[in-house]
C-alpha cells in the first residue's frame, strides 16, 4: 500500500481474505478523508476522466479501483480482491493486470466497446520524494486505435464526425493508425447516399455535432461516452438543453433497455442510471443499448412519427457505433485545428464554411482530449464527393459477400478472401477499399489496366516485386506508433528495414509502366542509414530496458557502458586485494538489488572483519558488510547505468525526431507500396486463374463470354466450373431467368456482378472475353430471411431493398433481382413480380438480370420491348429417366420445375412427397373458381397418382428402400432375400 511519505515501485500486496463488508464503490459515497495518498491521486484523475475505465500504473502493475475493479474483474476475467479501506470501514475493489502484457487487456476492453484512459508514473518512484507523479497520457476509445496489437491488419478503423444544418450535412473521418483525414459534404441529393458512406465506412465511433437540426443531437443523451461536451458560453460540465418532447427513439442508442442503461463513473459502475440522466459512461457496454428501430441501412431518410414530424433516421444505424454529442463554437474550431495542424495558416481553417469548420472542431478536439500527444503524422483532410465511386449499399455487399463479416458463407469464402494475393498489410488494406468503392470513370480504369496488364506481362518483373514485396512491414501504423509516442525501438528498426526495400523498386520500376509508382518510391537513405546505424541489431521491446543504441554512436554512452562492463572485473580484484588483506581467503563481494554491494563474511570468520567494514545485515549463515571505497564504487555504476539509460533515451528521441521530419515522405513511400502490392497481387491472380483483361467501354452494355464465377470455381477442381455467357445490351437489356432450385441460377446472377465489380477496380476478370460497360451502381435482391431483432418479416425487408432500388437504380445500374415476390401469397408476389418488371423495363431501363419461379412472367417477352428469356439447363437421360442439372444458361424459358424433387432429396418423408404429387396434379388442371382460388384437391388411388419428372428415381427408390430396413429384426434368409432384391435395384 502506497504510504503518505513515499511510494515503491513494486506492487503492494492486497488482503489476504474477502472483508465482510459491502465494498465501495463511486456512488456509495466516499469519505475522503479515510484514503490514501494513492487512493487520493487514482480518485482525482478518475474524476477527471469518468468515461474511462482508469489502468493506474503502480510499479510493475496496472491497477483498477473500486467500480473500474468490478467492471475489470467481469470482462476480462480477472481475480477481484481488495486493498485497504475507505474512512468509513468499506474495502476498497482492486484488480490489475503486469505492465507487460497491459495492451492484450486493453484490446479486449475496447474490443467490448470500453473507453480505456492509460495513466502512467511521470517519475521514477525511487526518485521521487512522496506520491509518485501520476498523468493520464491516453484515452483509448473504439475509433481512436492505432496501436497494431489492437487492430485488424486488413481493415481501416475509421473514427467519423458528422454535422446537418437543414439540407445540408458534413462528414468528416480520421484513420488514427494510418494518418489519413477525409471530408466530404453535400445537400440533399448527396445526403441520400449517406448510409451506403457509412456501411462503406464502418466507423466504431461517431460524433455528432450539437445544435442542429437532428432529433438525435437535440436531446444530447444518446449514449455520449465521450467527455462532457462544451461550447461558448455554457460551462462544460453542464449538460446540454433537452427540449421538451425530444424523441430520442429513431437514435439506435440511449435508453430502451428494460433494466434501463448502465452508467459506470459517477454513478458506479454497477448502478442504474437515472432515466432522466444522460448515460456519459465509456465504460457502458454496446449491448446495454436497444437494437435499432430502422431495418437496416436502405431505411428511408424520412419518416413521420407519432408527432406528425419526419423522423430523421441516422445514416450508421444499422452500424450501431458508439456515438458522442459533442458541440463546438467556430473560435473553438480554429484554435482546435490550428493545435492539429500547427503548420497551416488559421487563414485556411477561418475560409472553411460554418459547417464543414464546425465538424473538424469536434474532430480535433476529441482528438486532443484522447491522445494527449502531438499527432504529426495527421495530414490535412482531403475533400471528396460522394458519387465519385460506384455504390454499394448494405444489401449488396451482404448478398454478394464481398468481405468478411462473421457471417455464415453460402459459397465457403468472400470475393476479398479469394483474390487477395496481397504481400502487406498496407497492401491488403487498400484492395479492400478499392472493392468497396469501384471506379466509375473509363479513364483510371484504363490507368489500373495498364500497369497491372504491365506486371503481367512480364512474369519476372512481377516475381521480382512480389518478392521485394514479401515482409515488407506496416510502414503506415509503424510510422503513427511512433509518432504517438511508442517507445518500443522495434517500431524504428522495422520502419528502417521498410525503407531499405525501396531502392531496388524504385530502381526497377522506374522505366516501365509503373514509373509513376516508381516515383512514390523514392529512396530515403540518409534516414534508413540513421535507423541502421543507431539502433543495435537486437533490440529489447521497451527503451527503458537499456542496450538499445549501437556502440560508436555516443563516447560518453560508450564510455558507461564501458564502466559498466568493467564492473565484474573491478569486483574480482577488490575481493582479492580485500582477501589478502584481512586473510579471510572464503571472504566474497556481491550484489543484489535490494542492498547493492556488499561484503559477505561467514559466520565464523566475522571476527576477523576490520574496524573499518560496517555491518549492512545478519544473516544465520554470517555477516554482510559495506566499505567507503565498495559504496563508492557502487554509487558509480549505478549512476552510470541511470545516465546510460537516459543517454539512450535523448538519443531514441533525436532519432525519432529526423523520423518526424521525414513524416510526408515516408507516408508517400507507404502509399506508393500500398498500390504497387495491389496492382501486382491483381496481375499474379490473373495469372494464377487465367483472368482476362475486360474493355472498359462508356457504351450501356455488358458481353462477357465464357464468365465464371471467382469464388465458387476457386473452391471447385481446376476446370468442373460449367462458364457461361452474359449479354446486355440495347437490345437486350432485362433477362428473365428461369429454372429449378439448385440449378445454379443465383451463382450466375452473383458472378455477373463480381465481374462487373472486379472489372472497375482495375482487375482482370475470369471470363474468355468481356466488355464492360461502366455501372454506377450494383443492386441486389438477393435470398430472404426474417430480421427478428428489428421486427421486420422476410417479406418487408424484401419490399424495403426493393423500394430503394427502383428509387434509385439509373440507366447504367446493374439489377440482381432474385425471386421478388415471393415472401407473399402467390397473386401477390407475382402481381408485385410483374409490375416491378414492367417499371424497371419502362422506367429505369437499367440492365437486369431477373430470376424467378413464376413462370408467367416469360410470356411478357413479347410485350415489352428489350425483355427476352433464359433458362438453367436440365438434361433428361432417356435412357436412365434421371433429370441432371447441367448449370448451363439458354436462350427461352423453362418449362418444367423440380421442386417436389429437390424437398425429396432433402429428405422429406415419402408420404409427404406422395401427397404432393397429388396436390400438384389438381393444381395443374386448374380447376380454380372466379377469384383463382383452387376448388378442389382430392386423394387419388395410388396406381393413378400422376409423376412429375424425377431427377433421382432410381437412387432415391434405393436410398429409401436401404433407410427402411429394420436391421434388428431381419432374419439371416431376409437379410439375403433383402441383399438380392437390392442388387437388382441398383443394376435398373
């Protein structure tokens, strides 16, 4: 326990056995004046940081007190105990984790939604004269990661600020682990595409501009786990106006927890929050919030509530972030921009419009609040248009499973998993942003082109990088380590040995195709050789740890560790010289960390000590002691092993600071690697899988001969993949395609699109030949499944994603439509079925591809103009009467359906399948009153009973025959009779 005189290093133990009483917690009141210092100084620093779960650095541990403890204890299943007790008899809640394994605690913590505040000792604790200083150095949140350890390599970690004044929005985003800041804004046209910025995004954290427009701003309790927010002219520790009649429902945050929200801090951390209360609590779990009352991201930006008002539904609901309210004065914004980016003028941020000033203010400023260090390594937003990409909304990257997503896999594995061919993670960072945003514009895709056609025309070049690429690490996340203050020397050696890899490319890209990358990859060998030439071969992971600096870089760190490494030696002359002094030849001069130096004299022998030895300790064994010239000595080396490491310390930082200097450059270098490990993981695909360069065409066509789907034929042996062809033009612009279940139809309907995708990112595709012509938007409508959580059936969500379609597709869209309708009664779906055709026909006029079962939809080919007919080809065996799927497309329409006898090969009963053979039969004569219902759909005998084609009659009469059998009670001859009669079944 740390004493109101001074504090150790080392962690004091805490008591042995569980009190009896409740223990104490931040709403039971403590009473002040019963802590200690320690306990003091952890209460002060946790009130200024209420959101976070506090980790006090005490020694060699991180502790957590009170309400943190049992939050702590809970989540990452640590020992709960206690230590020490408040003024009022309670024990104090204590749990902790070793400094030396603190970030796998941490990643967990923020992993469950967690806000996470680092404090550290500012001093060492046997320098210091009382309490140890303690500063909060960091505040880590979901969105504000940069810490490798804690992130997902291949995925961006996007923390978003988003502003609405009437019609107009901003939204801002920083990627904290790569540097990178964007902004884009618009009205209400681009305001419409919001959500699918959002999914394409995915940020852990919002934050939310005060004062404006939206329901979810105006009541500013919605969850906020950030700091307390402010603006001029109110203090920060007033909470925010809440108008009357404030509905804070549509947030997809906030109260509607029937146990009601969970605020730690303050209130405690197990306690109740006051439903009248905002819940300000980092430390609140993502689960203690209700599920979102919009059906997903394509829910309708205007709704009417119970006030007669439309209700605004937030563009990330279906994301469900952690959101923060925070507000900001314009003065505010400046100076918090200016802090950021102290090397731009104020005439810059002065020029920005209110809004787009005002969004970057709560960004900067919650960076500041949370990171508490210089953030050079951030470059000034870049401005972007939403639109300038194509579009993928929520549905369609489910649908065609481009990432993944913890989701089960129809096809085995997602497009991104299958044609990842990336050598970094920078690399694989990047090919899943250009998967997400696809080119619109024939001209960079034609530059995409050409320097992956570059790569693979020319096997040995494209060897030669990949190699040079192999190992290459995270330059980005190593550069903003280190920039955030990481003192791990590893950082700086693994960002030397990145930059080494750059001469050989730059040299051996420059004249080819790829000269413009080749320029992104200019060589910095002055700061390389810096790196080499400082920093030891082997290095520990944390610079306190000593041995960091090579030999030859300082004389005066040469010099004590010259003193250092004399040390042994000077020890073994003394204890001679001593030994031959006092003529105690067992006489012995050791060192430990508690007493230092010292003489050790046995027992028996301590007689014959000097008068000027002065004893240090008792032992049972016998006597140590101390000298003038030994303590000495020992006050020398100890010095020198102090100033040595701090030594290393001004020299890491002088390093660290050129590393600063040279920020824009590296960043330059990292992005260049990040395209080139791209373009030439595409190449090595096509190479791999025999893809084709597309022509990319402005034309409203699609011609893709000999097409096959990537992921599925990746999972199949090499050539059992049935290709098939696709053709779209103005002629033929809407397919209906026809045919039984399992005969491949939705494959075919996803393969298009992923071509159409991997076709505009750049990427060769797997076909014999395809032209492209350029989509603005893929639209899917694919497979059915109730949405429990949000109350919505099969068939509302179905009618939801194809409201947003038909609202949205355009003349160059791309339509995947698969069995609309049928989440209703029959009628129904295929009256929707058949004025939803007729619209996309007559009114978008996009290019579609439209599966169905009903059947009688085909006979519209005539009627509307550039509609015509395929269908997944069946293959009747004369010969066997078996029915073989042949997962080919043709021309026309089908004619049969097969669905009795797939449910027979999965297995339903044999009287089930008999009955509805039946059933069919009668619904065949259509025997059907005036309003089409069925009249009549009697029993038939069993020898009348009509067959529908069968696809598996011999087998499946045999399977059944085998399943029938009661093995237990068959005879020997039964079992022999039965053997026979089952060879002749299985010979026809």
């Amino acid at each position: 326990m740390a004493m109101a005189g001074g504090e150790t290093g080392e962690r004091p133990p805490a008591e042995a056995s569980a009190p009896a009483a409740e223990p104490a917690t931040a709403a039971a009141g403590l009473d002040d004046k019963g802590l200690t210092p320690l306990l003091q100084q952890y209460k002060d620093l946790k009130a200024q940081n209420p959101q976070a779960i506090l980790l006090f650095r005490c020694g060699d541990f991180y502790e957590t007190f009170f309400d943190d403890a049992v939050v702590a204890a809970r989540e990452l299943q640590i020992t709960l105990t206690a230590r020490g007790r408040t003024g009022t008899g309670q024990p104090v809640p204590l749990a902790g984790v070793p400094y030396h394994s603190v970030m796998t605690y941490v990643a967990r913590l923020v992993q469950k939604g967690f806000t996470v505040a680092i404090c550290e000792q500012m001093e060492d604790p046997k320098q210091a004269k009382g309490l140890v200083k303690r500063e909060v150095v960091r505040i880590l949140t979901p969105g504000t990661i940069a810490d490798p350890q804690l992130l997902e390599e291949k995925s961006n970690n996007w923390l978003t600020a988003f502003g609405r004044r009437g019609e107009r929005f901003c939204l801002a985003a920083v990627e904290l682990s790569t540097g990178e800041m964007i902004i884009t804004s618009g009205d209400k046209v681009e305001m419409g595409l919001l959500p699918e910025e959002f999914t394409r995004l995915s940020p852990r954290e919002v934050l939310l501009l005060e004062g404006g427009d939206d329901p979810l701003e105006e009541g500013g309790r919605c969850g906020d786990r950030g700091r307390q927010t402010r603006s001029s002219g109110r203090d920060a520790d007033e909470p925010p106006e809440i108008p009357d009649g404030s509905d804070l429902s549509d947030a997809g945050v906030g109260g509607g927890d029937p146990a009601g929200p969970i605020a730690i801090g303050a209130a405690g951390a197990g306690a109740k929050a006051d439903p009248g209360e905002p819940v300000i609590s980092g430390a609140e779990r993502r689960e203690s919030r209700p599920a979102p009352s919009s059906p997903s991201s394509s829910a309708p930006s205007g709704r009417t509530g119970g006030t007669g008002r439309a209700a605004w539904v937030p563009p990330w609901q279906a994301l469900r972030p952690e959101v923060h309210v925070r507000r900001v004065g314009e003065a505010e914004a400046v100076e918090a921009l200016a802090t950021l980016f102290p090397r731009e003028p104020r005439a810059r941020f002065l020029a920005l419009p209110p809004l787009e000033l005002r969004v970057l203010g709560i960004l900067a400023e919650y960076l500041l609040d949370t990171q508490k260090c210089s953030l050079g390594h951030l470059r000034y937003p870049q401005p972007y248009r939403l639109g300038d990409g194509m579009v993928l909304d929520e549905a369609t990257l489910r649908n065609l499973e481009l990432l993944p997503d913890g989701r089960e896999r129809t096809l085995g594995g997602t497009l991104f998993e299958v044609v990842n061919r990336t050598r970094t993670a920078m690399g694989a960072r990047l090919l899943k942003r250009w998967l997400l945003k696809p080119l619109i514009q024939v001209a960079p895709i034609l530059e995409r082109q050409e320097r992956v056609a570059a790569l693979h025309a020319d096997p040995v070049l494209l060897a030669e990088v990949r190699e040079a690429l192999k190992g290459v690490p995270d330059l980005e996340r190593l550069l903003s380590r280190i920039v955030l203050g990481s003192r791990n020397p590893r950082d700086a050696q693994a960002l030397g040995l990145g930059l080494a890899r750059l001469p050989f490319l730059h040299e051996r890209l420059k004249n080819t195709p790829l000269a413009d990358v080749a320029d992104e990859l200019a060589p910095l060998p002055d700061l390389e050789g810096l790196i080499a030439r400082t920093l030891r071969e082997s290095l520990p992971a944390a610079l306190t740890d000593g041995g960091v600096i090579a030999d030859g870089v300082d004389p005066a760190l040469d010099e004590l560790r010259g003193l250092l490494r004399d040390g042994d030696r000077w020890l073994a002359a003394f204890e001679e010289k001593e030994r031959a002094a006092t003529g105690i030849k067992t006489l012995r001069v050791r060192k430990n960390n508690v007493f230092g130096y010292f003489i050790e004299i046995s027992k028996g022998l301590a007689d014959k000590a000097p008068a000027h030895y002065v004893r240090k300790q008792t032992l049972t064994t016998g006597e140590r002691y101390i000298t003038a010239e030994l303590k000495e000595y020992e006050t020398k080396v100890f010095s020198a092993h102090d100033r040595s490491i701090a030594l290393e310390k001004e020299i890491y930082e002088r390093l660290v600071e050129r590393i600063r200097e040279q920020i824009p450059a590296i960043q330059r270098a990292a992005a260049g690697l990040a395209r080139l490990d791209v373009l030439a993981s595409l190449a090595w695909l096509a190479q791999e899988r025999r893809f084709v360069r597309p022509v990319i065409v402005e034309e409203n066509r699609l011609e893709i001969r000999g097409g096959r789907h990537p992921v599925v034929e990746a999972f199949l042996p090499a050539g059992e993949f049935h290709p098939n062809d696709t053709i779209l033009d103005a002629e033929r612009r809407q397919a209906i395609i026809t045919g039984p279940n399992m005969a491949g139809k939705s494959t075919y309907l996803r393969q298009t699109a992923l071509l159409v995708l991997l076709a505009q990112i750049g990427s060769f595709v797997p076909a014999e030949s395809a032209v492209i012509g350029i989509v603005d938007r893929i639209f899917t409508r694919v497979g059915a499944s109730d949405n429990l959580i949000r109350g919505q059936s099969t068939f509302m969500v179905e009618m939801m994603e194809t409201s947003l379609i038909l609202k949205n597709a355009t003349e160059r869209s791309l339509l995947i439509l698969d069995e609309i309708g049928r989440g209703t009664s029959t009628f129904d779906g295929l009256a929707l079925a058949w004025a939803i055709l007729e619209h996309i026909n007559q009114v978008t006029r996009a290019r579609t591809l439209f599966a169905t079962h009903y059947h009688e939809l085909t006979d519209l080919v005539p009627v509307l103009p550039q509609l015509f007919n395929l269908n997944v080809a069946v293959h009747h065996d004369e010969k066997s009467g078996e029915m073989v799927f042949l997962h080919a497309i043709e021309e026309g329409p089908s004619n049969k359906s097969y669905g009795i006898e797939v449910a027979r090969l999965a297995g339903l009963p044999s009287g089930v399948i008999d009955r509805a053979r039946e059933i069919l039969f009668e619904l065949e004569k259509t025997e059907q009153d005036e309003v089409g219902r069925v009249t009549r759909a009697v029993r038939r005998p069993p020898q009348a009973k009509p067959q529908q084609l069968s696809l598996f009659a011999p087998q499946m009469l045999l399977a059944e025959t085998v399943r029938a059998i009661d093995v237990n009670n068959l005879t020997p001859l039964e079992a022999l009779n039965l053997l026979a009669r089952l060879k002749d079944m299985a010979n026809g």
